[in-house]
C-alpha cells in the first residue's frame, strides 16, 4: 500500500507546484564523477529503488554546467575541497519509493504498525514524511524537482577527501536538516557545522542555484521551486525528465 494517497497529493500541493512550466528540452547529462566526491554506494540504488536504465547521476546541461562553476567557487576558498554527490536525477518511481521508505521507517521508529493506523496518526507521518520529500507525482504539471533533472543533493569533501561535518546527515527528518538550525548556536561542534553549511550555499547560490528551505543539502536551478524562490515572475524550464534525450 502507498503510504501517500491521491486524496493526500491533492491536500498536499506546495506553492512552487502552482508555478508554470515551459519545458526547454535541454538533454540530460552524466555527471562526471571522477571530477566530484561521490557518496557510494548510491544511497538509493542499495535500498533497492527502481531506476531502471535511468541512473541517478544525470542533471540537465545546463544545471551540469554550473555545478562545475559552483566548484572552481569552493576550491578558489579551499583548495582541495570537493562537492560531493549524494543524489540527482530520480525518476517518477524512484520518488515514490523512497516516499514510501520513509514513511514506513518513521512508522517503524514510533513503534507503530502500519497496517493498523488510524487515519490521523497516518496523516501526522505523511505531514512530516512531505516537509522533506515532494510528492511522487504524474502529472506533468507538478513533478518532484528531482524528477526535472534540476535538483541536486550534495555536501562538501576536504582535501583528505572525508566528508565535512554538516551537524545531520543528509535525508534526516527532523528540525536539525534546516539549513540555519545551528546558526545561534555556542556549541563549537555546531558551530563549524553552520559555517560549512553556509560555504555550502554560498558556492552553491553564487552560480545560480536555490536551497531547498528545509534542507541544507538540497539545491536546484530552473525547476518550479527555483522559480517560485527567484519571484519576479519567472517560471520554470525544466519539467518531467522522463522522456528527455539522454546525451
């Protein structure tokens, strides 16, 4: 059973989803990886996620470009940092699994059964499930931002090549994802987590691309949330990747 429902996709439109889209048709590119940090194995791929002969190391060309720009930015600051790829490109099916992954595990860690919910207890776990995860959906007027091709997720590789310290991992529901939950803090752990969020960002938006409100690791360019983010009336370019070329 699908822990999101029609009726809760309904409910549920955000307000970027409101925002129109006139796709541009640019193809999908394979991320060069030797050139990044990548988080391996793919999180998604080991958990089983249906991607079919679509990888999810693909970004439009246009959004491919500036993540090489976002970097030259990171390394003129550090030089031997990286950004490091969590995830990109993620068809249709590959949202709704992971939708349906985290649902059953906050389900799971409230030691709850899933089959015996009451509908407002299942109503409270999809709340907190779509704070984070957009909504698996087909229509070609709302699709999840990662399914345009235009949405990265992603965190910062030192020149020992370890992975930075962010103060959460990525993909954690909880308060501590948003991107300036630690910036009042004293703790000097906490600290250091903020300041790389912030580098994080700022290498990120100086080329273009917006953060995702509740999640550090999450940045986009041309979809319908960098669209509402940006105002001023612009609108979307990326739609629905599925049936773009693949270059």
């Amino acid at each position: 059973r699908s822990s999101i429902s029609a009726d809760c996709r309904l409910v549920n439109v955000k307000p970027y989803q409101k925002i129109p889209i006139k796709e541009c048709g640019e193809a999908l590119d394979a991320i060069p990886l030797a050139q990044f940090a990548v988080t391996t194995p793919h999180p998604y791929e080991a958990l089983g996620a249906p991607y079919g002969e679509k990888s999810p190391y693909f970004l439009r060309q246009g959004v491919l470009d500036r993540l090489g720009e976002a970097q030259s930015a990171l390394q003129a600051q550090y030089p031997g940092w990286r950004l490091q790829i969590f995830d990109a490109y993620r068809p249709i099916l590959v949202q709704q699994f992971m939708v349906d992954h985290t649902f059953t595990q906050l389900v799971t860690e409230a030691r709850l059964d899933a089959e015996n919910l009451e509908p407002e207890g299942r109503s409270q776990i999809q709340a907190e499930v779509l704070k984070f995860w957009a909504i698996p959906s087909p229509d070609p007027n709302t699709p999840p931002p990662h399914s345009t091709g235009a949405a990265i997720d992603l965190t910062l590789s030192n020149e020992q090549g370890q992975t930075v310290d962010m103060g959460s991992p990525i993909d954690e529901i909880s308060p501590r994802s948003y991107p300036n939950h630690f910036a009042n803090s004293t703790e000097p752990t906490q600290q250091k987590a903020h300041h790389h969020r912030s580098l994080l960002a700022e290498v990120m938006m100086s080329v273009g691309f917006r953060q995702h409100p509740n999640e550090w690791w999450h940045f986009s360019v041309g979809d319908q949330l960098w669209a509402w983010q940006a105002g001023n009336g612009k609108i979307a370019r990326y739609g629905n990747a599925a049936a773009i070329e693949i270059s």
